[in-house]
C-alpha cells in the first residue's frame, strides 16, 4: 500500500494551458491523484489498465480524456450538459471530465460489470456527484427513451471502427447535439467511409481536429460529429451487428 501512496502525478499546469486552455485548480489536482492511486489499487484485482507509471496515467488517461474538449465551443465548457461516456472501461474519458467540468452530469455506460462497480466505486470515494455509472450495451440503450436523443454530448474513446462509433453515440445525442470520437492514426479514407455513415444516422463531420500528445510525441485526431436530424428508428441496429456489419 505504501507504492500506491508515494506515485504522484507529476505537475503539469503550464502542459494543460498551453494545449487546452484550460488548467485544475487544487482540488481538482487533488481528485486526479485520487484517481490514479484508486486505480493502481484496482489493477490489484481487476486488469484496469496497464498505463501505471505516473507521467503515462497523467497523459494517456488524464490529458487524453480531457483532450476530446479542444474542438468543443466555449458554450459547451461554461453550460450544464448532459453528457454519456461509451465503453468508458475503468471510467476514461469521463472521470477525468467529472472532475474537469462539475456543471456537466456525466454517465458512464460500459457493457463489463465489473468495470462499472469499480466506476462507480470510485465516483462514490470522489463524492462526484454529476457522474453515475450504468451497465448496458450501446445498442441497446440507445433505442430506449429517456436515453435515445438525451444527451449534449456523446464521447467514444476508440472501441471500435469509427463507423461503429458513430452508430453507437449518435443515437444518444438530441438534434443540435454534438459526439465526439478519440481516435489515433486517421486518413482521407476514414474520413470518406465515416461521411456515409455518419448520413444515414442523421449528422455530419464538422470537425476533424489532428494533433500528438505533449509528452510522448503521439498521434491523436478528434472527430465531431454534429447531429443535424433524428436519427432513423432502425439505428442503432441490434447487440453485436454494428461491429459485425460497420456502415
């Protein structure tokens, strides 16, 4: 137990500012280091995530998740949304973002039991009173009301194909609503096959923002998906066909 408290996140106030503008004050410091030594803990009995050594946990789990905000206007940032994170696994992108934006209600949707218990463990140890954690399939929650069409903002950290991504969040978001997709390596030809899908589930891309990590030099490209119409009834098709049958 001593290991897990002596890892501390290194100090990164000027690396947040100059590459997203924004910074945590204090207490938000503190909850991410919360977060790291509840999930170094975890990892001791559950595979979390094999990112651990404290500058990697800060730019692949802190800075990535928070990455997604670059391409968002300053509306989304200040206004109260209602948010979903898909597949967060051990809660990435949304944690991070809980902490980042207390005016945001954030829910965590992840289809492996175990992975939301830790969720919302950790959100009950946090006091993050804007985030709760549910386990569902995609596919499935996103046809039933209450959640079809609810939300501001759906955020995807690389699950699949971008396509299946799309299909997965765009149901989720209400017209005028936005999703946004974490993806690593993209090209013209992501880009040309997203587009179709993208039509048929009733959005466009209106934003495909490419950029590389601040420590370690990686590639990473934000899409966002702008939701112009109400997604067709059929969409999202049933448990398992989206990733067998991408758009």
């Amino acid at each position: 137990m001593s290991q897990i408290r002596t890892n501390k996140l290194p100090q990164m106030n000027q690396m947040w500012q100059q590459t997203l503008h924004w910074q945590p004050n204090t207490i938000q410091e503190q909850l991410f280091q919360q977060v790291y030594q509840e999930i170094l803990a975890g990892n001791r009995q559950q595979n979390l995530t094999r990112i651990t050594t404290p500058e990697d946990f800060w730019e692949k789990h802190l800075w990535d998740s928070l990455s997604g905000i670059i391409g968002l206007d300053n509306n989304y940032l200040t206004q109260e949304l209602q948010v979903i994170d898909i597949g967060t696994g051990a809660g990435f992108p949304g944690i991070p973002l809980t902490i980042a934006f207390p005016n945001w209600q954030i829910t965590l949707l992840d289809s492996t039991r175990k992975k939301i218990a830790f969720v919302n463990s950790l959100i009950t140890k946090l006091k993050l009173n804007n985030a709760t954690g549910v386990v569902a399939r995609a596919e499935a929650l996103g046809r039933i009301p209450g959640d079809r069409e609810t939300y501001d903002l759906a955020l995807i950290r690389a699950v699949s194909k971008a396509s299946v991504c799309a299909e997965y969040s765009l149901p989720f978001v209400k017209v005028g609503g936005m999703a946004v997709l974490y993806r690593g390596h993209w090209n013209d030809e992501d880009t040309d096959s997203l587009k179709s899908a993208v039509a048929q589930l009733g959005g466009e891309i209106e934003l495909l923002y490419p950029w590389e990590t601040p420590v370690s030099k990686g590639v990473r490209n934000c899409v966002y998906l702008r939701k112009l119409s109400a997604t067709p009834q059929k969409f999202p098709r049933a448990v398992g066909i989206p990733d067998k049958q991408p758009l």
